[in-house]
C-alpha cells in the first residue's frame, strides 16, 4: 500500500470507448496512443508520480511493460472520475491530477495550472480551458465549452456552442481575450475528499443529457475553478483527430 501526502498524476484508461473503439491502443508512428501519452507525460513533469488506472490486463501489460506504474480498477465504472476514485483508496494521495488518456500533447504549463488553483478555496475541483481559435471547433459537439463567472468558476459546460451569439449580423471573434469563448480541456485536479464524495454519488439529469459527468459536479453543488491558459492541446475524440496528432508529431503545426 501507498501511503503519501503530496500530489499525483493519475491516468483513467479504457478501452470501450463510443465513438472511437479502441482508440487507446490506435498506432501513430509505430507507438499506440496510450504510450504517447505516458512519454509525454514523462518528459513533461518527471518529478510527479506518475499511475494508469486501467480497465483490463491488455491495456495494463502494455502500459507496464512500457515501465509505468498501473493500478488495476473494475472495469464496470462508469467514469474516469470513479476510476481514479478507486485508484486512489490504494495510492492514498490527497491531491490528484486527472490527465485524460487521450491527451498526448498535455504540457508543463497545463500541469503547473492546474496546481495553482488548487489554492482557491472557492472550489472543490480546478480545470483548464483555452480560447477558441476557429468558429469549425467552437460547433463542433466533441469540443466542450465552458462559460465561467467573474471568479473564474465554472457556470457551465455544453457540447452546444456557448455564449451563443444573439445578434446574427455579428460574428463571434475568435482568438481575443475579450471576445472569443472558452474551450474546456478534460484535465482536472481533485482533492482525496472530493473523489470519495462524487464516487459515492449518481448521475444527473444534466450529466447524462450532455454526457458530461463535471456537469454532475455542478449539480451537486460543487465550485469548479476555470484557469485558462495560452497553450492548446490535442484531445483524441474521434478518428480524425488521431491524424491531426499524427501530422503534428511529422512536423506540422495542426495544434489549433
């Protein structure tokens, strides 16, 4: 058993995904995604702890045999939150980060943020959002918005494009501080006590109309710290997007 104080770097993994069965193990560049990841990660912040919660043994051996550390979880969760929850009972961390599997462009800066505003006393759980940089990712379904309140905590989180713009004879300004909306992107970082309390709860209405589980949060009445940072990221949600990383590891800047 771990017993430690500080904070950890915890990776929910599965295979079952909807839209993209399998994705976690889909090659780019002779390498499957979820070992992109794991480097990335690696090269990014070594001094952290670094663990995959995982949903079965083809996953584990080849996160393991990569040299990571796993932690083997049921793999009926129905949650990457539940997933690092019960990843956690073992590790015994009080800070987690939660790192999606499917984010191999994740940087330092985005770990640094998310460390930050775990000071705020405002909320039980911090996230990143970055600007909008084109109206073709602000429709699209698979990128999340968010919409936050003068403190910086969250309001909301669609799949529909939000603040929706009222006046048709304007267009929505992308790339200004002033103007564009927010992208969510899916890194988290938790207390221990917040992980027990939402494992222990179900979804809601919002949750399971959006498929959103932070919206469960939300309606729960926890605070959610929005840090918006200037660096982008790559999270692979469908087919096309595991080609835009492939391009931008070969040397082209499809980041945006």
């Amino acid at each position: 058993m771990y017993f430690r104080l500080n904070t950890a770097i915890i990776v929910p993994a599965r295979l079952a995904s909807v839209r993209f069965p399998r994705k976690l193990l889909a090659e780019v560049s002779g390498k499957p995604l979820i070992l992109h990841t794991a480097d990335r990660l690696n090269d990014q912040v070594p001094e952290h702890d670094l663990f995959f919660a995982v949903d079965g043994e083809e996953l584990g051996k080849i996160i393991k045999n990569a040299g990571y550390e796993v932690i083997m979880t049921n793999p009926k969760l129905a949650s990457g939150t539940d997933r690092i929850a019960e990843a956690n009972r073992i590790l015994g961390y009080e800070r987690v980060i939660n790192v999606q599997a499917d984010e191999p462009m994740v940087s330092r800066s985005h770990i640094m943020a998310l460390k930050r505003s775990m000071g705020n006393p405002a909320s039980s759980i911090s996230t990143l959002a970055v600007l909008f940089e084109n109206e073709a990712d602000f429709q699209n379904p698979n990128k999340i918005k968010v919409v936050v309140d003068q403190e910086g905590l969250a309001l909301y989180f669609s799949r529909s494009p939000i603040p929706f713009q009222r006046d048709f004879g304007k267009h929505q300004q992308f790339g200004s501080s002033k103007h564009s909306p927010l992208k969510h992107l899916g890194m988290y970082a938790y207390s221990k006590s917040f992980l027990e309390n939402f494992s222990k709860s179900v979804p809601t209405a919002l949750e399971e109309i959006e498929k959103l589980e932070q919206l469960r949060a939300i309606e729960l009445g926890y605070k959610i710290s929005v840090s918006i940072v200037s660096e982008n990221s790559i999270g692979i949600d469908v087919e096309a997007d595991l080609h835009k990383f492939e391009s931008l590891i070969k040397g082209q800047d499809l980041i945006h």
